[in-house]
C-alpha cells in the first residue's frame, strides 16, 4: 500500500523577513494575490481524495482559496515556541541569546517552555505514519513551512540538524510517497531545456 502525500506551503501572512514562531496572522494582500497566481498549477491537488491543512489561518484560508476544502489536523500545527510565540527569531535571540544558541544546537531542549524540535519532527512524523493506506490514495495537505520541513527530515530519517537547512517557499509543493516508516521524496517538476542561437 502506497500513498502520494502532497504538502502545500501556505501562502505568506507578512515579509519573509518578518517571519514570526506560531504566526497567526491571516493572509496579507501579497498572500492572497499570490494564491490567484498559483491556483492554475495547484488546483488539480483539489482531486486528492484527502485535503488537509494546518490549524492557522492562512493555511486555511490558502486551501480554501485553492477550492481543497481542508479538514484541519492539529497534528500539523506549527511547532510550540513557548514563550517565544509571536517573536521573530532576532526579537528572541535580543531577550534570550544564550537560549536560543541552545535550541539551535541541540533538537531536545527547549529552552522556550515549548516543544523541543525533535518532539515536532516526531509528531509531525506520527501523522504521517497514520494516514489512511489505501494503495494509490493522494492526499494534499496545506501547512506552514516549519511543518513542511519537520516531515521532510522524518520521512528522510535524516538528522535533526537536517531540518535548519531546508528552505520551502510560499506556495510551493513538496511530495512524498511510500506507507508508514518508509517514504520517498519525489520530484515532480518538467525539465525543459533551453537552447541558445
């Protein structure tokens, strides 16, 4: 039994510069302008005979604006940043320096009175170990990047430390396909190769 899980990355709340832990802003302008530019390439994952999304707003609001009519899942939600909820990584490392040079170096603790990152990877992990395995089922979840990244490295089995170097942009697609403790990251895109005169 195999299963073809799609993630979408929510569309931007705010500047990529202004990323925030647990952002729960909805979608801006550029967010929404971005989600009508990418509907004709993502709206075929609407078929998915599962749709799911994150708890936050503009993962929500991104899969409904994609027609997917998500079912949120709480197992997607962002990581928990304790005390750190709403604060941008340079706001944390102004208050709490030494702290956040511990979170970064080491995926248990959790200096913040959240969850550490290697709980998230592997709650993130869980749910997608638990999908329904129906042979050839697709399934499309929205969610936020963080959560993207977290799947990535379980379903690779890949380090911890993995997971600080994983870049997944607004809106883009990352899949992968296998069953329960045994999944494939697959590359979907067309190769179109240019020639010059």
């Amino acid at each position: 039994m195999h299963l073809r899980v799609t993630f979408v990355a929510a569309a931007r709340s705010s500047s990529l510069l202004a990323e925030r832990f647990q952002d729960e802003r909805p979608l801006d302008q550029a967010g929404w302008d971005e989600v009508q530019r990418a509907a004709p390439e993502l709206v075929s994952l609407a078929a998915s005979e599962l749709r799911y999304c994150s708890p936050t707003p503009r993962s929500r609001a991104t899969g409904d604006a994609l027609g997917y009519g998500p079912l949120v899942q709480l197992a997607l939600r962002d990581c928990d940043m304790g005390r750190w909820r709403g604060f941008t990584l340079g706001e944390a490392m102004a208050r709490e320096p030494q702290a956040v040079d511990a979170w970064l170096a080491d995926p248990r603790s959790t200096p913040h009175g959240g969850e550490s990152l290697l709980a998230f990877i592997a709650r993130v992990g869980a749910w997608l170990d638990t999908r329904p395995a129906d042979d050839g089922g697709r399934i499309v979840a929205v969610a936020e990047p963080s959560v993207i990244r977290a799947a990535l490295v379980y379903a690779l089995k890949a380090p911890p430390a993995t997971y600080w170097n994983i870049d997944v942009r607004p809106l883009s697609t990352t899949t992968v396909t296998g069953r329960a403790g045994r999944w494939n990251l697959r590359f979907d895109g067309a190769f179109t190769q240019s020639t010059r005169a």
